[in-house]
C-alpha cells in the first residue's frame, strides 16, 4: 500500500504548529498504525530529517499511552480500538490520512502528537482510591460482593486513562474518565466509607484541570476503546447529587 | 567477594516471622528525616512506593511514561496466584512454595520462595481492600483458576486484565500518597546512573525526557524496581520502552547480575508475520484450561485448513507427551515442543513456525458464552491482530520471549550488592529460578513492594537515621552527570548510517537465533563475537537525530539499545557458562531422552557476575544454593 500522510508538526509547547505532508510506500496491511508510523520515522531519520513524536508503550491496547487523532477520530475510526490496535488493513492504497494530537486545553502538546496529560493523574489523586495502609485489610472473603455488581465495577475499571473521551468531546469534558472511576468505587463495598467525599473532591479536581462540562452529546462513549458506557456518567451526576445535597460542608 | 544470602536461621516456616520479631526498625519520627527513591511505578514499584510513603518515608518515584498507570504490570492477563486454598483443593503455602521451587527447576532460594508464598494470602486480601474487581463466583465470593504447572486452582483474576486491575490498585495507593505528600512522583523521567558514595547507593542522574535537563537527586536509598530485561530480543511482549538500563547501570557500578541467560519464552503468543513487527502479543496462559494445542501429523497437512483435519490426523501432542499435565504443562515445556514439532516440519504456518490453539471441544462441552465469558476479551484480542476468528477456526500461536527470570542479585533483604541498592520484582532473580511458573509475576510484584521491602528495607536504614539529607553537590553526582552528558553528546555526535533500530534488530536476532529456545556452544561463542561486532559498529555508525535538550525518543532508545549491546554479551558468557539444561535454559548438548538434563552436581548455584569492563570477561561469584526441604528431583511433568 501506499499512503500519504498529514501529520501535525510542532516542535514544543511554545512552537504554533503545522501540518506536514510525507508519502509512504511499501505499507502492509497487517502493519498496525504505529508499525505504519515506525516506517515514517525510520524514512525521515534516514533523510536526516527530525522522527515524529508520539506516545506509545504496550502496543497491545492496555497502557493507554498511545493517542492520535486520526482523520478526525481519537484512534480512528474503527470501533472500540486503540491507535497500536488499529490496523492497515482498515484503510486502503492510496489514502490520505491527517493525523492529530489529542487537541484540549487540560492536554497541552509536548511534541508533534505526544500530549502532557497529568491532569488525570491529578483528578485520581483527589479521590481516585479507597484509603487503606498496607496490611490493614481484612480476609478477602470476609465481605462478599455480588457477581453483577462486581462485573459492573470491572466494567468501569476497564477504562485506560487514554483520554480519547476528552480529545472525542467538543466540550474537552472528562466526565467519562470521572464517571468511569467514580463507578467502580461506588458499585462496591469497599468503596462505601469514601463515597461522598470522593465525588466531591474528583468532580473539583476535574472542573480545576481545566476540562470542560458534559452535554451529553455521547461522542465520549462512541470512542472510547473499552467501551465504557456513558451510563456511568449518569451514574456520576447522581453520585454528585445525592453527595452534594447530604453534605454538611458547602460544595 | 563472598556472597552472603543473608537467609534467616531456623525452620522453613519460622523463617520470616522470626525475622520480622526480631529485625530493626526505624521510629516514625526518625522514618520523616530519611529519603528513599523508587525507581519505576509498576506493580513493584508503585507497592513499595505507596507502602513506604504510608510508613512515613519521604519517597520520590520516578517512571519514563508520561503516568505511573502505564507500567507494563499492566499488560499481564491471566492473573495473581495465592494460597487461600479457597477451593478446597489440598492447597497451602508450602505447596505453593514447592510449585514454585519446582517450576524453577530447583534454581531459585528456598526462604525467598517460601516468603513469597505466605505473602500471596495477604496480597489478595490487600488488593480486595483497594477495590480490585477480581471474578466472583454468585454467592459473591472470590473466584479461582487453574494454571500451567499445577494441580490446583489457586489462580485470582480479573478478567483477562488482571494485571491492569492490580496495578490501578497500587497506582491508587500511590496515588493517595502523592496526594498526601509522602511520595512525590517524576513522571516522564528516566534514570541513567546510581551514585555511589563511600560504597552505598546515595542517589541518581536522572534526565528529564520533556526538557533533556539532567537532575540529580539524592536520598538515603534506592529502589530499583525495573522490569526484565526481555527486549534484548527485540522482540517481545514486553511494551517498547521495557529496557535494562537502570540495572545495567548499577551492574556497571558493582551490583552483581544474576542468572542473565534464564529468560521465559512463553508458548502462546500470536506468531510473527514479517519484518516489520515491532513487538509480540501474547495469550494469556488461562487459555490452555480450554484449548488444546495441536499440529497435524503429517507433515503435508500443515497448510490445510484445520477444520479438514480428520481427529485422528492430529497430534495434540502435549497430551500425549505429558498425560499427567497435558495442555497445562509448564511454559518452558509448552515452548519447547512447540518448537520440536515445527523443527519436524509441522507448523501450521508457510513461516513454519505456529501450532494450533482449539477451542472447540471446549465450546462444545460447555458453549459459546461460556468460552465467551471466560475468554471474550482475548478472543476479540486475537481477531483484532490476526484477523481470524477464535470461535471458528483454532488459534494460531508460538512462543515469544516473555519474561527474565535474572536480573540483580540480591541477598533475603532483597539487597543488591551495593549496599543502600534494592531491587524488587522483575528486576531481580530472586524467586522464580530457572522458570516462572503462570500468574506468580504479579504476586512476586506486588509481595517484593507491599509486604518484603518495607520491613528489609530498615535493616539498612535504622543505622541511617543520623546521616543528613544527601548533599547533591558532592563529587560523585557531578562525575555521574558527567559521564552521562559524555553519553548522550557521544550518541548525538556519531551521525551514521544505520538507526537505533537497525543494531536493536540485529542484536535481536543474534540473542534469538543463538541465546533463545535451545542453545549450544559453538552458537554461543559465535553469537558473543557477533554481539562484539555489533556493538563496535553501534558506537561508530549509529545514527541518533536531534538534540539533547528537547523530547527526543531515539535518543531514549539509543541509550537503551547501548545497554541491551552490553547485556546480550553477558547473557551469552551466563549461557555458556550453565553446563546443563535447566527450566528455560536449554542446552541441546546436555539433554537425556530429549528432556532436558539439568546437573545439580556442578550447577546447582546462582551464577552471579561482576563487571570488570565493556567486552571484558566478568568474573563469576557463585552462590550455592542449598535445599533443606525439597529434594531436587528430575522434574516430570508426565
């Protein structure tokens, strides 16, 4: 195959950006995009030309690190797929391909299309956890958790952390990584003592990153690789209410 | 030097309670004045980190991904073993530590292992606590599954991400702690250098990857928590940034290296299409409860399609080699006939090199939904990459390396040899011999930082407690710093030919074709001159673009790949050194009926190297390794 790429160049955050055109040639269909961009960088490091910057670990759709927008879809176009999961063979000889960062103002860019997103890590570190110092946890068996509800926690614990649902949403809103997080908790036992606390303090977390509000639009769920449901936002939204309205401190 | 394992006195069983009765401690207010640095944020290190920063210790954690939650614990599928005997199976601890001892093929230290089985029953409970979502049966309790090497269920999962759940877990643990202020994290940073003060680890170089700048941060000690070394193979299924270089680094600066040629070539990944795959995928082991493995008996029947295969033109030859284990036989074992039946000429791919993965039987007895349930995620997994669909036609599979049981030697205190230089999980060779056993990498993980290193780590640090905080200005740091700027500016400066991948390629396939599967000594000694070659061209001809003071990837893995250039050779000196076949070490000389020959008499001790120069013999320390409960035996898996 051959494909024609668009690729956002920008050198740093300061640096305004651009688009650039390179053509690529012996492209196999079984090649994964990232494969696909390794042929570019190995072409432009040989033209002693300066590689693309983009993230990337696993390469088998678990770490979450891997992240371009791609002809418009964060990972694409292919359904629950991430970038390193997305393969040739869903685009044909002969396409153009414009290829993005995530674009929000909570993931400013690093380099081309790698972007800075602590700002999740700062939303888990306000509440993300259940408070208990090694060696303080009672048998595991001691509380037992009903098959669904450990199912629907696992559900929500799928989410990567990839940020594809910021990058998806017009407003930048990560009301589903939140949702996602604040599900898994709330569905079990476990999570009970910090509940409240815990949406509260993550939904402030969220809105001071700089990520915007939910409208409901579902453009989150549509592309996010694990499918997470946007049932877990509506899941959030009561969470938020009940813990807003029973709170003795104001919210 | 004389290795001392440090191995508590007394019974088996007595070993670690007695050593946590008696060992010394460091009071919470004296635990405020000393600084201690983890280096990586996997399950090893993201334990250890939020467990010491809970404790009181100031601790700084640093990882090269863009956040601590991307580690490559997170990858693992199958799950976590622990000895709860939830089952009523005849599990417990010591069978537990035998398995283990056992799958090792009698190459790992008794007290470890058996520390690190009373450790798994706390893990579960720990990791339950944190809200990992493991499988439930209905009446809501936890679910088990079995596992290669086995006759028990003592397996906990989560689905087949259970080593994504477990590491959410301690990143939530060390999340709270970077909240609260007792850890402070370093994300997008990597470690280039240990520095060594008056012998103890006191510190590291560590460049910032966002701006290039190089830091230097001091502290009372420091916490290799790394990963294996698996991607000298280049490829693997380790993630793409796994590299050796922090524990290279300390190697060079004195820590002995254990057992590098023990690595673990798992049986079930999905096989190699062309040359430009940049990484392997695997299949979780689980899958071997309900697939069977075959290959055609005829040789002429390999490209046909499967389903055109009579039964009784199939050989599902692990069942009928090892009747006892059948499909569930131990990873080295899996893999190794994986590749006898394929050097037969039977693999079912025009490569040669794949055997069939069968659900059907298993989707017969018990259904599609059922296999669904068990297996969806991986099945969708599979269809992704290979295009193919599980539930119709068999897996195609074949083995990958997977997994470094070497690494830092380190003594009970999970000590390296330099004094103040820990190294958990991975990282180190301590637990799991010459082979690991499915679903013990987790637990190893997560036992090393949760439960080991917070009470070891005070035999060193209660005679810290009047040593202030270290003085980042000293000599030492500014001659690490110097040597690593002389690094980078000397990889910047070469402007060859050839990419960083070019030399990782063909280091990869060297290491493959010579230090994989099975290896012999001629292969060997051409494969170290070869490695010698490789390295010298690196040095003259290697093309690395940009510049230091900005994000630079190929920089990254320029150092990394000059690091892996140095470790090939070792592994291969290790490889050459081992006389004998033992777990994933297969020497095609020393081999009895076509199993493997281990030969306790002169190799039953951990080779332990010491550095003495890039290209120049290391010397080897031995550790014997003496067993007071189990008896070494032939392992027989039939």
């Amino acid at each position: 195959m051959k494909i024609t790429l668009k690729v956002w160049r920008q050198k740093n955050a300061q640096d305004n950006g651009r688009f650039e055109t390179y053509n690529v040639a012996d492209i196999e269909s079984d090649m994964s995009f990232l494969e696909m961009m390794d042929v570019l960088n190995q072409q432009l490091i040989k033209d002693k030309k300066d590689p693309v910057a983009f993230d990337h670990d696993c390469r088998e759709g678990i770490c979450g690190m891997c992240s371009m927008v791609i002809n418009g879809h964060p990972h694409g176009h292919v359904k629950a797929t991430t970038t390193c999961q997305l393969h040739m063979r869903s685009f044909k000889d002969g396409d153009t391909i414009v290829v993005e960062p995530w674009r929000a103002k909570a993931f400013p860019v690093i380099k081309d299309l790698a972007v800075d997103r602590s700002a999740f890590d700062k939303v888990i570190q306000a509440g993300g956890y259940i408070s208990v110092n090694t060696g303080s946890a009672p048998e595991a068996n001691s509380v037992p958790v009903p098959q669904d509800m450990a199912e629907k926690a696992m559900d929500a614990a799928e989410c990567i952390g990839c940020g594809a649902c910021v990058a998806a949403c017009k407003n930048s809103s990560a009301m589903l990584f939140l949702s996602a997080k604040v599900s898994h908790m709330a569905l079990l036992p476990q999570g009970q003592p910090e509940r409240k606390k815990r949406v509260i303090s993550m939904m402030k977390a969220h809105d001071e990153a700089g990520f915007g509000s939910c409208t409901n639009t579902g453009a989150c769920e549509a592309y996010c690789p694990k499918g997470i449901s946007i049932t877990n936002i509506a899941r959030l939204n009561r969470e938020f209410l009940s813990a807003a309205l029973s709170s003795e401190q104001p919210v | 030097m004389k290795l001392d394992a440090k191995i508590p006195a007394g019974n088996l069983e007595d070993k670690w309670t007695t050593y946590r009765s008696k060992c010394k401690l460091v009071s919470p207010a004296n635990k405020r004045r000393l600084d201690v640095i983890v280096i990586g944020s996997g399950l090893a290190g993201a334990s250890a980190a939020a467990t010491l920063g809970e404790l009181g210790y100031n601790v700084k954690c640093f990882c090269f991904q863009d956040s601590p939650r991307r580690a490559h614990s997170i990858a693992a599928q199958g799950g976590i073993n622990a000895a709860k005997n939830y089952q009523n199976d005849g599990d417990s601890i010591y069978r537990l530590f035998y398995d283990t001892i056992k799958g090792g093929d009698y190459r790992s230290r008794e007290a470890n292992v058996y520390r690190l089985a009373e450790a798994s029953v706390q893990i579960i409970d720990q990791c339950v606590a944190q809200g990992v979502p493991f499988a439930r049966e209905y009446g809501g309790l936890l679910a088990n599954r079995s596992f290669g090497g086995v006759q028990v269920s003592r397996t906990f999962y989560a689905r087949g991400q259970t080593g994504q759940q477990l590491l959410l877990g301690a990143y939530s643990a060390l999340s709270r702690q970077i909240a609260a202020g007792s850890v402070k994290m370093y994300n997008r940073h990597e470690m280039l250098d240990v520095v060594v003060i008056d012998g103890k680890a006191r510190g590291i170089i560590a460049r910032n990857l966002i701006t290039g700048q190089l830091e230097r941060h001091g502290a009372h000690a420091v916490l290799l928590c790394t990963g294996g070394y698996g991607n000298v193979f280049y490829l693997s299924t380790n993630a793409m940034g796994s590299n050796v270089t922090a524990a290279w680094k300390a190697h060079r600066k004195g820590a002995l290296f254990a057992n590098p040629c023990f690595t673990q070539i798992h049986p079930t990944c999905i096989p190699v299409t062309s040359g430009y795959q940049s990484k392997l995928t695997l299949m979780s082991e689980s899958l071997r409860n309900d697939g069977r493995v075959w290959v055609p008996k005829k040789k002429e029947d390999r490209l046909k399609p499967p389903q055109q295969i009579p039964e009784e033109d199939r050989d599902y030859y692990l069942e009928r080699m090892y009747p006892a284990f059948g499909n569930l036989v131990p990873r080295d074992i899996a893999s190794r006939a994986a590749k006898v039946v394929c050097d037969e000429g039977r693999g079912v791919v025009k490569s040669g090199y794949a055997v069939y993965l069968d659900f059907s039987d298993a989707i017969k007895r018990l259904g599609k939904d059922v296999i669904a349930a068990r297996y969806g995620n991986l099945f969708e997994m599979y269809q992704r990459i290979a295009d193919d669909n599980p539930y119709e036609t068999p897996m195609k599979i074949f083995p990958a390396v997977h997994y470094t049981m070497g690494g830092l030697w380190v003594d009970y205190d999970l000590s390296t040899t330099i004094p103040g230089l820990y190294a958990l999980g991975e990282a180190n060779f301590s637990d799991h011999g010459a082979n690991r056993l499915g679903a013990s990498a987790l637990m190893q993980g997560l036992a090393d930082g949760y439960f080991v290193i917070p009470v070891t780590i005070a035999q060193f640090l209660a005679d810290e407690i009047r040593t202030p905080p270290i003085n980042t200005n000293q000599a030492a740091f500014a001659e690490a710093q110097n040597n690593v700027q002389a690094q980078i500016d000397r990889l910047l400066g070469i402007k060859g030919n050839k990419s960083v991948d070019d030399f990782h390629m063909a280091l990869g396939k060297i290491m493959w074709d010579k230090c994989g599967m099975a290896r012999n000594a001629e292969g060997l000694k051409q494969a170290r001159k070869e490695i010698q070659t490789l390295r010298e061209e690196f040095w003259q001809n290697v093309l690395v673009p940009g510049t230091a003071n900005e994000f630079n990837p190929e920089l990254e893995k320029a150092g990394r790949v000059a690091d892996f250039l140095e470790l090939g050779e070792l592994m291969v000196i290790d490889a050459l050194n081992r006389e004998e076949s033992c777990g994933g070490h297969f020497r095609e000389e020393f081999t009895e009926d076509g199993e493997a020959k281990r030969d306790d008499a002169n190799f039953q001790y951990v080779a332990a190297w010491e550095f003495t120069g890039t290209g120049k013999d290391p010397q080897l320390h031995k550790e014997e390794l003496v067993f007071e409960n189990v008896k070494p035996s032939t392992r027989s898996y039939k």
